[in-house]
C-alpha cells in the first residue's frame, strides 16, 4: 500500500443539476485565488455527485473543517477563502 500526499484542504462543489452551472463559475473564482496565494498543492478542488440540497443551490464544503454552504454567489467567494482556506476566521 501506498501513502499519498493529500492537500491540507479540499473544497467540495456539488456537480447536480441544479448547483453545476453556479458552481462552475465559483470554481474559476477559487481556483483564481488559488493560483494567487501559490496554494495549488496545499488546496484541491473536486465535483461531487448531487448533495440533495437543491433548495439550497449552489452548495460546497470546504474540508477537513466540515463545513457546508449553500446559495454560494461569487461575492461570497473572497471572505469564505480567507476565512475558511487562509484561516483568518474573524472571532466573535
């Protein structure tokens, strides 16, 4: 068996019917922000299968932090990658 090299964070975006067109266009935007701050081995990005939030639509998650977000616009985009993938997390 063989170990592999994980990034310390994945961003998950669901790939349904409803979130994909959004989400394709908050992948370009995180992925922008990515290739930025020079974190394109420290971060991945993966579609995933719907997530049956479609209500809730477009919807990620961001790991290993368990979180999940849903009707994500692009102006969202910014404040959850330096909250969530920089770790500036603002404390209340």
């Amino acid at each position: 068996m063989k170990k592999l090299d994980a990034p310390s964070k994945v961003i998950l975006f669901c790939d349904g019917s409803k979130c994909g067109k959004e989400n394709k266009h908050n992948r370009k935007t995180f992925r922008s922000l990515i290739k930025e701050e020079g974190l394109k081995n420290e971060v991945e990005m993966l579609k995933i299968e719907c997530t049956d939030n479609c209500k809730c639509a477009p919807v990620i998650s961001i790991q290993p932090d368990n979180v999940w977000f849903g009707e994500v616009s692009e102006k969202k985009i910014p404040q959850l990658f330096e909250d969530y993938i920089l770790g500036k997390t603002k404390k209340e």
